[in-house]
C-alpha cells in the first residue's frame, strides 16, 4: 500500500514538473495595443494558468474548527481560487480554503491538534506544513491527491506566532502561488502584558511574483509584497494579500490604546523588518513565545516564516503607518496604516506620505 501511494505521488509530482517546465518555456506574444484593455488581461491570465485549472475558480470555503477539551478538530481545504492581488490583475492562486494568505488558526498551548486537509484541487497534490508542532513530515506532512482527504494528529507544545504552509515539491511554487498562512498558539499562562493589551490584530506579509513562473519565484524579485490581516475576533477586517488593503481600510484605535500585533512574515523569500512609524514597541516577544521578550525596539527582523508578536502605545491622534523597513519592498505595496483618533472610530484623517 505504501509502495503505491509512493507511486502515485511520484507520478503526479512528474506530471507537474512537466506542466511547469511548459509554462516556463511558453513564448511571450505582444497583444494588440487596439483591444480593449480589460478583455487583453483577461486573455493573457487565460493563457497562463496551467491545462488543468483553465476555467477553474472554486468558492471560498469557511475553516471548520471544533473543540472537544483539548482536542481541536481543524479541517481545511487545498483549492484554487482567483484572487485579484492588485487592481485589474487577476491571479489563479493556490490556496487553503480560497484564502490567500489561507485563514488564521487559533489553538492553545497543549492542544492536540487533529488536522484534516481536503485536497479538491483537481489535479495537483497537496498538503500541511504546521511549523507549530514536532511530527515526521514523510507521515504528518503527507501529499493528499486530488479529491482525496486525509486527517494528521499532533500536538502543539509551544506557543507563538508560526507559519504553515503547503509541503509538497517543489515548495517554492505551493507557497509562491499562495499557499501559507498564521497559526497562532496562545500561551498557556498569557503573556505578562495581557491585562495591559486594548487592542490585538494580525499582520502577514508576503510576496508575489509572475504567475506560476518557477525561475521568477526562484531568482527574480517579487512583484509585489503585501500587508494582509486576518480577523482574530468577530467585526475584524479579514483580507488576502491585496496591494493596499490596509491602507485603503486601516486598523483602528484609539488615543492611548496598548496595541498588540501578531505579525508573520510567510515569505517565501524576503526578510521583513517590521517597523511601525511613530512609536516604539514596549515589547516584543520574538516568534511569539513569552519567553523571549524584549523591549524598546525600533524594528522587529522577521525571517521568511518568521512571526513575533510586537506591542506599543499609540500616544497621539494619527495615521500610523505599519512597513517593513526595507523600502523597496514598501514601495511594492508592503505597507498598512493604523488609525488613531480621539473615540476610536473611523473618522476623517490625513494618510502620511509613508
């Protein structure tokens, strides 16, 4: 049985480096200028996506999780989904549930973990990366084929701000075209500012390039590199990785709120230096864990897959703008603002030139 499932795997991941290979060799061909904009994109991004998911855009389907005591019961989906990551620019992403970056998992600390992933991608395997958890990935990493599900058991035993991700080869193209996302695992006994917390959000970053193109995933530079946040409690904005999305829709607070962030860099490729302009963070637990605290940082280095949670206090009425500090990538989109007013409602105040 297992010989077979080797089989099958090898076989599928033969005819996706074959399906690769085609698109990076594709020749380019220069539209004419005289169609219409809108019907040239759409052609092209036609033209792009691989055989098997031309026509393909599965709706986003809703995370189930459960709680039995200790047992948390998370079931997701692998699917492809078309997600417009910048205005006009159409992307057929790879994603868990139809998210891309997929949706936030809470559990505790000492959770058992029972993780079930549906693939109803229709032809490519799939599978769960938690970075969360101590497990074999040859047996709880596993590929599950097309149309198939298979459910994995684990435990997380350390708390934090971790990535998880598709592990399937080649892994640079799962994550690239979409397929990452935040686990957080609360502590067991809090962080020590808890009590002093007003307002918590999530941050992820991450980056995109050409479509499905492995050589740009592998040596060229992102396209585009983004703030996403997902809602952490009801009423809370929840987007994908979408240029601007947190400019155009800031976070809010209020004047002197304890502003807590759970912020993840899922990559693939880049370091984050994660900066809030206007403030210095009063603590920063690095990966998330209260263990390793530290206090009065500028900016917080995140590696790809790198998470942290950072607090401040907003002291004054503003737009604060969240970056990472390397500029190049905050002109390629990565940057968000938080709202400050006096009541902490959405009133009218001037952006910076961040």
């Amino acid at each position: 049985m297992y010989e077979m499932k080797g089989f099958r795997v090898a076989l599928m991941f033969g005819v996706l480096l074959i399906i690769l290979s085609a698109c990076a060799n594709k020749n380019d061909s220069s539209p004419d200028q005289n169609e219409n904009d809108n019907l040239v994109q759409a052609e092209e991004s036609e033209s792009e996506v691989i055989k098997p998911h031309q026509g393909v855009n599965q709706e986003p389907v809703p995370l189930q999780i459960e709680r039995d005591g200790n047992d948390v019961y998370v079931e997701m989906t692998s699917q492809i989904t078309d997600i417009e990551i910048e205005n006009g620019k159409p992307y057929k992403a790879w994603t868990f549930n139809g998210e891309a970056p997929g949706p936030l998992v809470v559990v505790n600390e000492g959770d058992t973990i029972h993780f079930t992933l549906k693939n109803i991608d229709p032809s490519i395997p799939h599978s769960m990366d938690f970075h969360a958890v101590h497990a074999a990935p040859n047996e709880k990493f596993a590929d599950v084929m097309p149309n198939e599900e298979d459910t994995f058991t684990y435990q997380a035993t350390y708390p934090g701000v971790f990535m998880y991700h598709c592990g399937t080869a080649p892994v640079l193209s799962h994550i690239a075209n979409g397929m990452h996302g935040t686990i957080i695992v609360k502590p067991s006994d809090g962080y020590p500012t808890d009590d002093e917390v007003d307002r918590e959000y999530v941050i992820i970053q991450n980056e995109w390039y050409k479509y499905n193109d492995l050589d740009d995933m592998t040596n060229g530079e992102p396209s585009q590199v983004v703030f996403s946040t997902k809602a952490l409690e009801e009423g809370q904005p929840n987007t994908n990785g979408v240029l601007n999305s947190l400019r155009d829709e800031p976070l809010l607070a209020k004047v002197g709120d304890k502003i807590r962030l759970y912020v993840n860099n899922v990559g693939p490729n880049e370091v984050s230096s994660f900066h809030v302009v206007g403030t210095i963070f009063d603590d920063v637990y690095v990966d998330g864990n209260p263990a390793n605290n530290m206090k009065g940082l500028q900016t917080v280095m995140l590696p790809a897959s790198g998470g942290a949670v950072v607090e401040f206090t907003v002291k004054e009425e503003g737009m604060y703008t969240m970056v990472t500090h390397q500029f190049n990538h905050v002109q390629k989109g990565a940057a968000g603002f938080i709202k400050v007013t006096a009541d902490g409602n959405d009133n009218d105040l001037e952006a910076s030139g961040h």
